[in-house]
C-alpha cells in the first residue's frame, strides 16, 4: 500500500489518540516515572500536530523512491527524527510550552515514554489496523 498524505494524516490521529493515549495513561497518573502529571498528554500532542507536517515531508520523499514504497526502516528513522525534534522542543530549548518546567521531566523517563508510545504504535499500524480496518490498505491508508 502506497498511503496518501489524506491517509497518512488520518492514521495518525487515530493511533495517537487510541494507541497513544492509552500508553500514555500509565505515565500519566504515576504508574511509570516521577509522579501523576499531564506532560506525556501534551508530547503525544506535539508528536500528533508536529506529526502532520512531517507526514507532508514524508509523503513528498515517498513519491521520489522508485518504488512508491515506504519501508519500516524508514519509519523507524522517521520516529527517531521526530522524536529528536520533540526533545529539543520540550527539553533542550524549551521552545514548546509543557505543564511543569522542563528540569522536571527527566531525559530518561521522556525517551521510556515515547518509546512505547512508538512501539506501541508501529505495531498497531502493522498489525490491528489491517485487522480493524481491512480494506484501509487498499484505501492509501484512510480508513473513513
């Protein structure tokens, strides 16, 4: 399947806001990391708004390939980039507003978070979307 950008985007916010939110929660109310806190709601939020202007890039580079194709590896590199641009935005410069200062969000429990949220993502995208939805592979990726 060749996703449109359409598809890309929709995808996106689906997994995010299911997937995402629900690997979130733990993080959220102190199951995982320093506390109960909202911040790993508002870094799923930037990876979903950032996300969808990445998906512009990425449809763009996808269409130049031969093939049409868009590899796993490819979007192993992709989640790493983004994620790259995440931590600078919420840590390094501070540039992203987060609900608590960002010298409380240790560099470690950040990279456990979005970890998850990326695994828990990448395999629901390889596997429950093509069970939930059986024709969104046929669709370019969207599923409404």
């Amino acid at each position: 399947m060749t996703p449109t950008l359409l598809g890309r985007w929709q995808t996106r916010i689906l997994l995010l806001s299911t997937v995402g939110v629900l690997v979130s929660i733990p993080f959220a109310i102190g199951l995982i990391g320093p506390g109960a806190n909202t911040v790993y709601f508002a870094i799923l939020a930037y990876v979903a708004i950032f996300g969808l202007a990445w998906d512009i890039l990425y449809n763009y580079l996808q269409k130049s390939r031969w093939d049409r194709d868009w590899p796993a590896v490819y979007q192993l590199f992709a989640g790493i980039w983004e994620m790259v641009f995440v931590f600078c935005g919420v840590k390094l410069f501070a540039f992203l507003p987060i609900p608590i200062p960002d010298d409380e969000l240790s560099i470690g429990i950040f990279l456990l978070h979005y970890s998850c949220v990326w695994l828990a993502v990448f395999i629901s995208s390889q596997s429950l979307m093509r069970i939930i939805f059986p024709r969104w592979r046929f669709r370019g990726g969207q599923w409404l």
